[in-house]
C-alpha cells in the first residue's frame, strides 16, 4: 500500500455520495469538513467484502469534526468534537 | 387435569424456543454450510464461544490499573493499544484497540452510529442501551444531554469528544483515577473501574465500597 494521501491536521471534506450498498459512513457525515486526526492503518474495504476479499484494501483515517458545525444550536462549546474513522476514498483535500 | 398441575405451573419454565423466523433459519443454515465447507471446525467455534463468554469489564478494569500504575504502560497504551494490551495477554485482533484518555478537560465517550461496534471479545457484551437506537442517534447529536442523564453533569470547562466507531477500530476509555488512591494496589484499583466508565457515560469513580474485597 502506498504512503497516506493525507496528512495529519489536514482539512478534509467527507464525501456526500450513498452507495445502493453497504457502506461505513453515516449520514450525517456525509460533506462535512474536518481534520485528520490520526490515520489508522490499511483495511479491508468494507464496500467490497460483501462480494469477495475486501480488495484493493483502503487506509483509514480519523477524521474530527466541531460538534457545533454538524449540528444546529448545539448545546456545548466550540471546542467539543465529533471523531469518526473514514476511510481514504471517502475523502477529499478541503479548501 | 391431575393434582399436581399446580406444582407444574409454578415450576414450568418454558424451553428455548426452536428458531421459527426466516432469519434464523437463515442463520442456521449458513453456519452450517460455513462448516461444511471447512471455513471454520466445530472445535475452532468452541474456542470463540469460550473466549466470548470468558471477556468481561474486568479485563478493561486490569488495563486501566496497569495504566494509573505504570506511566510507560500508560504512553504505550495510548500510542498501540493493541500491542498494549498484548503485553497483559489480551488480543483483540483484527481489531486496532483504541484507548481515549480522561483527563480535567476532556472527557471521551463512545458509540457505534451505524450498528453497535464494542470491543466484545475484551469486555464482553455490550449493554442493551449501548445498541438502542436512542442513544445511537442522541449521544453524537447531544452528547451533554445525553451524559446528564446518565449522571454525568459536565462544567463548560470540560470538552466533550465524542467518538464514532465506523470501522476497524475498537474503543476504550481510560477514566481519571480517583483521587485518595495513593499505594493502592492494581487489584484494589482495578476493583473501582465500572463497565460504563470505559464507555464514558460515567466520569467519577467511587472509592468508598472496594477495599479489602
């Protein structure tokens, strides 16, 4: 597997895309931007295991996102964040 | 109608159903085609039931005192928490273990949006609530309110993280250890950690009931 396409503390935007299959990414994920918090390691890709091996494999991300930008009149600080894995081709570079 | 059918009733306990559902019938049969076609033996399910029935909070609760005791311990646990855990015999392969850490100003709290993901062959199973559907959808959109009701009443100076377990990772928390604990042993420690806390819907642990048990 080649090197992470993306860095740690980069902005990135999950992509808003749903699958007639099974996927790993919530709804209300989908087209917010965060930062790459960590990145996990390369998996098996959840989308094609429910036909074979999970191949080519993906690398997973950590991606944080402020609660106060997922959801309207959040009720807590700026500072109190959403961590969700995501994996690499689910997203992309955020201006 | 006999003399004893009132001895029968207030013993009878009805036997486990026979599966009727399609989807257990489903379930049946595909375990019993996965063995067929050699995917995996009797033995090797025996083993995983084992297994599964022997994880429980407690091994999450021996993690936690290796971690207030052994600063080292602590760093690696955060940095690799599955080679972490591997030093005291645990193994949550194929899983990346994932420990969150407590501290004055964060406190971390964790649930699976999408079905209901826990680190299951380590702490056993999860608590109904942990798979309602209720605290699926509130605990990311209201974490607060949500925590409040679980007892866990968080001042403004407290961050909140609350983290969603989408894929392969597998989570824990490690609570704050408790203060007036000072020389206590990992057994006596390891006695406090709660299962809820390592899930973070509880921030305090008592010390009032455990030493000496």
């Amino acid at each position: 597997m080649s090197e992470p396409v993306f860095t740690l503390g980069q902005r990135v935007r999950i992509i808003d895309r749903t699958p007639s299959t099974h996927h790993r990414v919530p709804a209300y994920a989908k087209g917010q931007v965060g930062t790459i918090e960590r990145i996990c390691g390369v998996h098996g890709d959840p989308e094609k295991f429910i036909r074979g091996s999970g191949q080519p494999p993906q690398r997973l991300y950590r991606v944080r996102i402020p609660q106060t930008m997922l959801w309207e009149a959040y009720d807590g600080g700026p500072n109190d964040m959403l961590d969700i894995e995501i994996f690499e081709n689910w997203l992309e570079l955020a201006t | 109608m006999t003399e004893h059918d009132h001895d029968h009733a207030r013993t009878f306990q009805p036997d486990h159903a026979e599966p009727t559902s399609e989807a257990a019938q489903l379930g049946l049969a595909l375990r019993e085609l996965l063995l067929e076609a050699g995917h995996y033996s009797v033995e090797e399910e025996q083993t995983m039931i084992a297994a599964m029935q022997g994880a429980s909070p407690e091994n999450g609760a021996k993690i936690v005192a290796q971690a207030w005791t052994n600063a080292p311990y602590k760093a690696r646990l955060l940095d690799n928490g599955a080679n972490a855990i591997r030093e005291l015999g645990f193994d949550l392969d194929p899983f990346e273990f994932t420990v969150m850490d407590n501290s004055k100003n964060i406190h971390n709290v964790i649930v699976c949006t999408l079905c209901s993901c826990y680190p299951r062959s380590l702490l056993g199973m999860s608590p109904a609530w942990y798979k309602s559907s209720s605290y699926r959808a509130r605990i990311v959109r209201e974490p607060r309110a949500v925590l409040t009701e679980f007892g866990v009443s968080l001042s403004d100076d407290i961050d909140v993280r609350v983290h969603d377990s989408t894929a392969e990772l597998r989570y824990m928390v490690l609570p704050q250890r408790p203060a007036g604990t000072d020389g206590w042993s990992q057994d006596q420690l390891a006695a406090l950690v709660t299962r809820d806390s390592l899930i973070g819907v509880q921030r305090e642990l008592g010390t009032a009931s455990t030493v000496g048990d």
